[in-house]
C-alpha cells in the first residue's frame, strides 16, 4: 500500500448502583441481572464495537474481558459525568481503593468490581495496568486538549494500550512482540478515538486535539467548535489520521509475528482501519454526517478477520 505521507488521497494500506463517593452503595439482590450480565450489557451500550470483538475471544475468557472492558468504561464516563474534577478524583478513587481490596481478595460489592476480582484470581492480572488506567483517566480530568501530539500517544498507551496487555494476559500471552503490537494497536486507536470523538466534544463547546498540530495549521478552537470544514481543519485531521494509520501499520506489521493464540486480541484493528479508510473517502472532513453513522457490517467483516486473521 502506498505510504500514507506521499499520497494523500489513496486509500489506508438491569442493576443501578452509585459508587460510594456518591454515597451510596450497589447491591446484587436483584436476580434479574448477575455482575456478570451487569458487565456485559454496560460494554454493549458503551463500548459496542469492542463489545462485538469480545464475543469472537475464545469462550474461556470471554467473561474476564468484558469485565476489563467494563472497568475501562467505568472510568473513562467519568470525566463525561462531572463537572467537578474534585468530585472525579473522588470516583477514581473509589476505583483505587477497589482495585485494592481486589488484589486483597476482598473486593466490595458492585458488579465490575466483583467480575474483575474473579478475572484477576483465574489469570493473575497485572495490576500496574490497572492502576495506570486510573491515573490516565485522573490526569485527564482538567478537561483540557493535548498540548502536543506526543502528549496524545502517551495517554493512547496509557489508557488503551493498558486494556489490550491486560487482553492478552486473559489470553495467556506474554510475548514481546505481542506487547509491542498491542503499544502501537493502542495509539492508533486512541488517535481515532479521538477524532470519532471530536464532532460531539465540539457540539459541548469542548476542543481536545492537540495544540501543536493546531497551531502548525492555524486553526482555532472556535474553527473545531463551529465545525467548519476548511482546508486547515482538514489538515488537522490528516496529520493525525497519518499518526494513526502509521501506528495501524506498525501494529500489523508487529502482531504477525506474535503467537497466533493471542490473534483475537488485536480485532479492534479492524472498526480502526474501517474509520481511517472512511475518513479518507471523505476529504478528510471530519464533521461530515456518514462517520457517525453505526458500520452494520461490522460484524461480518470482524467475524471474517476472526477466522481468516488479519
């Protein structure tokens, strides 16, 4: 495939609870919905493209990684359920304290926290990984763009390259080239996060992309939150497109050589590569309306890659 920076326009090669800093506790009394189903309907609303590549893991582990996958939810809607980061930090730390009890054997009574106890006790979890993801998502709570892309890739392995090492623990797999693939699988999908991510953060009169690519194309905060869509902002959107197809490839490049046991882990290339291919074929504008719209073929073109590899 041609390289991405020489031509432009080809295409890419029911349980309620309240934590206690809300000063409630949960309860699973309720026999309609175990902490398990709590974990797998939570990801399904939230995160339903990861959602969808957890169901094609092997069964054995299916269960662990939803409650991973649930965990990451949980934290990352905190910074979009407060305005207060005072109170955030408050909510992340009832996540460290849990994580905590966790790993003391003792974990409180909520949903993720109870399925994530049973995950670490079956595959001996990491939990640096865990706490990383907690002081991630606390030092993002200032609400603030990322001064320089560099800062972006730093907190896309924090946060999402995290959850893809403690994929692979569940898995089994502890491969040097697997890590390394999963380093780079995570920047380029936190990079893409981002940009899905950047119409509806406008629409809030938020802006998070990074202040070094929007100086370099003189573009405002006020251009993004208006959604105007000229040359310059396309230009933003291109750099980091290029940043995340570069991270794609290397990913790719990285997880081939990796245990074809830990394959599954990396299906979350797939609706990455889908959004970089589609953000090409539209100039790169990035409020245009067909980005936001649910890929139904998703599925299938997952299931297939399950099957046949990446």
């Amino acid at each position: 495939m041609a390289a991405i920076s020489n031509v432009r326009h080809r295409v890419f090669p029911r349980i309620r609870w309240k934590c206690p800093a809300c000063l409630q506790s949960v309860t699973l009394t309720t026999a309609s919905q175990s902490s398990s189903q709590y974990c797998i309907n939570l990801v399904r609303r939230l995160d339903y493209e990861n959602y969808l590549c957890v169901l094609l893991l092997p069964k054995r582990v299916r269960a662990s990684v939803f409650a991973v996958r649930a965990f990451n939810v949980e934290l990352a809607r905190v910074q979009d359920a407060v305005s207060d980061p005072n109170i955030g930090r408050m909510r992340l730390q009832f996540w460290r304290d849990s994580l905590d009890s966790i790993y003391q054997d003792n974990p409180p009574q909520q949903p993720v926290a109870l399925e994530l106890a049973q995950a670490v006790a079956k595959h001996k979890l990491t939990k640096h990984w865990f706490t990383r993801l907690v002081d991630a998502r606390e030092r993002n709570l200032a609400n603030r763009p990322f001064e320089t892309t560099e800062a972006l890739e730093d907190h896309s392995e924090n946060t999402v390259s995290s959850v893809l090492y403690l994929i692979l623990e569940c898995l089994g797999i502890k491969d040097v080239q697997a890590d390394h693939a999963a380093s780079h699988l995570g920047k380029a999908m936190g990079v893409v996060t981002l940009l899905r991510a950047t119409p509806f953060h406008a629409s809030k009169g938020k802006v998070y992309l990074p202040n070094d690519l929007m100086i370099k194309q003189k573009v405002s905060q006020e251009d993004i939150i208006r959604g105007r869509t000229t040359q310059s902002v396309k230009d933003v959107t291109y750099d980091l497109a290029s940043l995340a197809h570069t991270h794609l490839a290397t990913a790719k490049s990285l997880k081939s050589k990796a245990p074809k046991s830990g394959s599954r882990a990396f299906l979350p290339m797939v609706p990455c590569q889908a959004y970089l291919e589609k953000i090409q074929q539209v100039d790169f504008n990035i409020f245009y309306p067909t980005l936001r719209e649910r890929n139904h073929l998703l599925p299938l073109h997952l299931l297939k890659h399950a099957w046949t590899g990446l």
